[in-house]
C-alpha cells in the first residue's frame, strides 16, 4: 500500500485519508514526512467537513499535582481497540484559574498565562497551533465560562473595587462586548462554582447556592429543584444535566424541564468499580457521557475512563446506562481533571 499511495494523485490521496479516523492519524505521520504534513493540512480538514466524516473527540485538562503544570490531553484509540489518553505536545502552559470552552474545532482558553502575554487564546485541536486572541479589557479572576449561541459567557471577580462580573466574548467577530453586572447576591460566591448549559441557559453552582442565567432576556434567576443536590463536576447531554453523586454512589440526572431529578439505571458495576476512588468527573462528547475516575493498582495510580450511551424510557421518565466500554486511560503519575471538552474534528 506504501507504494501504491505515493503514485496517486495529491487530491486522491487527500480523499481517502479524510474517511480515516481521526485517532489514526498519529499513527500515520510517521509513514512519512509527506504524510505528516497531510494529516494537519487545512485541505485534509475541510475535504472532512465536506463529506460529512467529522468526529467529535473527548479532550481533557489534566492537572499534574506533582509540579502544578495543567495540560491539554486527547482520548485516542490504539490498534488493539482500548482507549488512552494522549498529551497534546507544544502549547504553553494552561493557566491554574483559567476558563476552558470547546467551540467545534478549537479550544479557547481565558486566564493568566505565564508564557505569553495574552489572557485568551485558542487552540485549533486539527492542527495542533495556539492563536491569540484580544485580550479582556478587565483584570478578571475568571470562576466559569461558556457558550450559548457563538457567545462565550465568562464570570468571574474583578479587582479595584472588588466586584463579580460578566464578559462576553463574540466567537464569530473575535470581540469582547462590554461587561456586565451580576445580581447582588451573587457576590461573595462562586469561587469553586460549576457551569452547564441546558436549553441555552447557565445553569451556575457553588456549594450552597445555584443561579440560572438567561441571555436573551439578560435575567438572573433561581431553581429551587436543581438545589436541591450540590452537584459537582456536571455535564449535559440532550439538554439534561448528569453528575455523579460519590457520597450515595449513583449518577444522578436533572431535567430542567420537568425540573425533576432522577437516578440513572444499569450502572451498578461501573459505580461500585468507581465508588472508593480518589476523585471521579463527568464529561461528554458526541451525545455520550464520559465518567472518569482513579484506580491505585499496588502503588501505582491510574485513570480510568467508561463511555456511557444513555437513554430515554417511559415517556423520559427513566433514564438508562449502558457501558460501552470502559478502559485505565493513563497509568501513572497523580493528576486531576481540571475541563473535559467536547472538540469536533
């Protein structure tokens, strides 16, 4: 086959690689330098987009605790069919309090960097290249962010006088509109907070409070139902908010519409495999949930990562797990999540 390839024509060539997935592309940039550069090739990316052959990709924020540096990883599919978790080489270092929001193909990323003197830049996830963006026109402490409608909603406190606030940050004309005020009562919380959007709304969580923000009518508001668990680490799916519970050992599931909450079925091995673990997250990519966990194995530490397909029964009443595959992603080392991203490539 090496030897074939070489003789077709550039565009031929270009047109079977662009129905291969993705997660073989490293594998063939090392057939040789042409091939490497025609995995990260604009014409290979838009020859994808054009037939339809787009994937969506899990991306991971990883803390390292053992120097403090945050990094960008991508769960990839090896030839023996399991997953892992593989580092995306050459970017600057992430900033510790910092903003992560996934928008098709790229990564944008708000915070203090050390190595570049922006504080907003994106990551094109095809080819692997960092470009800047306008910076805020505020010394902002960003708490949380993300999209509704190519908008990227940042809250935060700003300092001189201390204060929280909202930046909005147009991904279409790469400009940021001017800040806006938060309701009094947002004040002195949402340090440690969470964000999910669901039926483009931002839904916004710390420890003891929840606020819902809607865009379209610039309102703040509350869900005293969504209150009623302190949930952590969220994803949505289908516009249903999904978390793990680690003190009752379930995945819990809020639909904002029916603003019911619910515990997901058929996934009793999974948890109790996850239920003394250090730490657990929940991502999601493609219409799936993503829960990763750690495992120690002698002394060794390990991640491990299981795709769930859910769905709906009993007029959406039910919601039901399947596990499709579960696999240790990265072996070694004592990290974190920081993000998970749903990238499409």
């Amino acid at each position: 086959m090496q030897s074939l390839i070489p003789s077709l024509p550039e565009e031929i060539i270009v047109d079977i690689l662009a129905r291969v997935g993705s997660c073989y592309y490293p594998k063939l940039s090392l057939v040789s330098k042409h091939f490497r550069s025609l995995v990260t090739s604009h014409e290979l990316y838009a020859r994808r987009s054009l037939l339809g052959c787009t994937e969506h990709s899990l991306y991971v924020v990883l803390c390292n605790r053992e120097n403090g540096n945050y990094q960008l990883y991508a769960l990839r599919q090896k030839a023996n069919g399991n997953h892992s978790l593989v580092l995306i080489p050459s970017l600057p270092k992430l900033p510790r309090k910092g903003g992560f929001v996934a928008v098709g193909s790229r990564i944008y990323v708000f915070g203090r960097f050390k190595s570049v003197p922006q504080n907003a830049i994106s990551i094109d996830c095809r080819y692997q290249t960092v470009h800047p963006l306008p910076s805020m026109n505020v010394t902002m402490s960003v708490s949380v962010a993300d999209i509704i409608d190519g908008n990227i909603y940042l809250t935060g406190y700003c300092s001189n006088p201390t204060k929280m606030v909202m930046m909005v940050f147009n991904t279409e004309t790469e400009m940021w509109e001017p800040k806006k005020t938060t309701p009094e009562t947002m004040r002195g919380y949402l340090w440690a907070c969470e964000c999910v959007v669901m039926a483009g709304k931002m839904y916004m969580s710390d420890p003891s409070y929840n606020f819902v923000y809607d865009p379209k009518e610039s309102k703040w508001e509350t869900d005293k139902m969504l209150n009623m668990f302190k949930w952590r680490k969220a994803r949505v799916v289908d516009d249903v908010l999904y978390y793990y519970d680690s003190g009752w050992g379930v995945l819990r599931a809020y639909d904002p519409k029916g603003s019911s909450w619910v515990v997901v079925n058929g996934l009793e091995e999974l948890l109790a495999d996850a239920r003394f673990s250090d730490w657990s997250y929940t991502g999601s990519y493609g219409g799936k949930l993503a829960m990763i966990f750690t495992k120690t194995t002698g002394r060794t530490k390990v991640i491990r990562c299981a795709e769930i397909s859910l769905e709906r029964r009993r007029q959406g009443k039910e919601i039901w797990g399947k596990v499709e595959w579960c696999d240790d992603v990265l072996v070694g080392g004592d990290f974190y999540v920081k993000k998970t991203l749903d990238v499409i490539v």
